[in-house]
C-alpha cells in the first residue's frame, strides 16, 4: 500500500553517537510502504555522526549540547520544545546517552521507544556486553521497550537473542547485537506507525488491541 507521505505518522529521532540504529531507520523509510516518515533527528551532542548521517538523508537535523546547561530540567526543557515544535507522533531513542528526567518522560511516554542492548531486566544502565560476559551468560540480545521513568525499565515489546560464543569479547558480541538491533528497531517502529503497539497504563502494552501477555521474539537469524 502507497500511503502519501505527508500523511505518515512523523518519527523523531534522539541519537548521541554513530547513529547505526538511525541509518537502518533511514534505509527502512526509503521503502515507500514503510508507514512513517523521519521528520527530523537530533542529538545532544552538535559533532554526532548520527547528524551527518540525517544530513546526508536530506533530514532535518538539531542539537542541544547537554554541556551548556547546569541541570538536567534546563536541558529537557530545551530538549523538549525543540522536540515539540516538530510536533512528532513518536519519538525514537537510537543510542541517546542522556539520562531523562521524569517531566520529559512523562510528556512523551506512550509515543516514546528506545532500543537497549540487553535482554531486559538483565543489564540496565551501561556495559551490557561486558557484563553478560562477565556473568558467563550463553544468550545475549536487544531489547525494544517504550520509555517511562523508570529508566531502562519500561515495558519492553520486542526481544532478539544472540548467542554468546566462547571466543566472544565485548566488541564482537557488541557487534552481533546491533546487528539484531538494526533489523528488530524498524520492525517495531513500524508496527507502531501502523497503529498495532499502544502503552495502556504504565506498564502494560497492547499489541492489535490485545493486551501483550509475553514480550515478542522475533526470529531475525
Ligand atoms: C546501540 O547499540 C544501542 O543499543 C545503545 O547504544 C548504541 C548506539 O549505537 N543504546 C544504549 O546503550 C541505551 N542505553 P548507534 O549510535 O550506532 O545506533
């Protein structure tokens, strides 16, 4: 199905770094029947390569350099209206290193995803490779979850599994991971331009109005 592309869905992107997950978003929307548009892409940090990337797409890019700000509510509030004036139907977090406030969280909760490299619970926060290692865990992966306050700690929609092999360090399973995370995020996204995903209450999601009983694992291999 051709759906105009002024009426798609508008998806905003927050990357802070390489912005890999933002390219795969980038190569997804070239599809005309992917059912959302990227409208603009945004980081906190002004050098992000993730900027060059939606330059280069022909995507609107901005920044709010985190380091100009005292606090973390100034940065949001800023964030929030250079957010707001583009006026986006979900906010897609794509490797954005910013601990979020509660007010920020709450004003785009339910339109708001992020993608975490971890099977979550296991490994919120950083290092999730290292520490999976660490723990000798046999299974790794990514996790898609909408973002409430409870940071790393929404309710998760989508999962992908990646073996860990013996010979394994941080950087190659690091590797494997995102190469999960590039297929699952789009995948996700569009189930959420279509209309399937909705975040009912806090923590509860409904997928095709169903009440999501299990997260989804997808089988990407
Ligand atoms: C991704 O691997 C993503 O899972 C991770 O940052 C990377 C960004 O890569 N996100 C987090 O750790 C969030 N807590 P990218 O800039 O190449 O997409």
């Amino acid at each position: 199905m051709n759906i105009p592309e002024l009426e798609k869905p508008r998806i905003l992107v927050l990357a802070s770094g390489q912005g890999s997950n933002l390219q795969a978003l980038i190569t997804a929307c070239r599809d005309r029947d992917f059912p959302g548009q990227i409208v603009a892409v945004g980081s906190n940090r002004p050098n992000a390569f993730a900027l060059e990337r939606a330059a280069q797409a022909g995507i609107e890019t901005f920044s709010v350099d985190h380091t100009r700000y005292d606090t973390r509510e100034e940065f949001d509030n800023v964030l929030r209206l250079e957010i707001e004036r583009r006026s986006p139907d979900l906010v897609v977090l794509a490797g954005f290193m910013r601990i979020l406030t509660p007010a920020f969280v709450r004003a785009f909760q339910g339109r708001m995803l992020n993608v975490h490299p971890s099977l979550l619970p296991k490994y919120q926060g950083l290092h999730t490779h290292q520490r999976a290692l660490d723990a000798g865990d046999t299974v790794h992966g990514v996790s898609i979850h909408f973002v409430t306050e409870d940071l790393d700690g929404g309710p998760v929609v989508a999962q992908a599994e990646v073996a860990v092999n013996s010979d394994d360090d941080a950087e190659s399973l690091a590797a494997r991971v995102q190469e999960q995370e590039h297929i699952l995020y789009p995948i996700v996204i569009r189930w959420f331009c279509e209309g399937r995903l909705q975040l009912t209450g806090d923590d509860r999601i409904e997928f095709d109005r169903t009440p999501l009983t299990e997260v989804l694992r997808l089988s990407t291999a």
